[in-house]
C-alpha cells in the first residue's frame, strides 16, 4: 500500500483539530488518532490506513512550516510599514519640533538596526 501524501488542505485541518483535541503525548494516542483520520479519509474505492507515526510526523512538518513562514512574513510585513512611515515622516510637510524629529530619528535607527537594513 503506498503512503498517504496528505493531498488536501481538509487532511491537513482535520489532523489538527483531532491534535487540538485529543492533546497526545504517548504514541497510544497518535495511533488513536491515525485510526480516526484513516476512517475519515477513507472512500469505498480507496481505503487509507495512516500511522500515529506518519501523523506526528506530519504535524511536526507542518509546525515547521509555519515557524519558518510566519517569521518571514512578519518581518517583510515589519519591513513594509517602516519603511513606509520612515518616508512619511521625512517628507512630510506637517509641522515636527526639532526634539519630537530627532527622537523619531532615533526610533527609525533603532529599527534600522533591529532589521539590519
């Protein structure tokens, strides 16, 4: 029998709602749960048998993904809008104290450092 490859999102939803719920920490419950999606999965011309295993390890691919994509994301997302209040600020026209500029300079350099930009 060949292995599952996780072909929609719905698999992906349902393996993390059946996590959420059942909370495992011994392989017990993987297998539990493995044997819950199996059955959700299955269709009368195609049966599919999971492993605890193979669920938790899909589980710990999709995490990793997330992390990865999630960082990146919020610092392009971090990125886009200083960058976009850094331009505000120097080009406006609207009325800034000497203190209130330098002290907004000093928090763009901050960031600047921060972002390493």
């Amino acid at each position: 029998m060949p292995n599952f490859r996780w072909p929609l999102l719905f698999n992906d939803l349902s393996l993390v709602k059946e996590v959420l719920s059942l909370r495992p920490n011994k392989p017990a419950d993987w297998e539990s749960i493995a044997t819950k999606l199996s059955t959700l999965f299955s269709t009368d011309n195609k049966p599919v048998f999971l492993k605890g295993r193979a669920c938790k390890d899909r589980l710990e691919l999709l995490l990793k993904k997330y992390k990865e994509e999630g960082e990146k994301a919020l610092k392009r997302l971090v990125i886009e809008n200083y960058l976009v209040v850094e331009h505000f600020i120097m080009s406006s026209t609207i009325h800034v104290d000497l203190a209130q500029r330098k002290n907004i300079v000093n928090c763009i350099n901050i960031w600047r450092i921060f972002l390493r930009i």
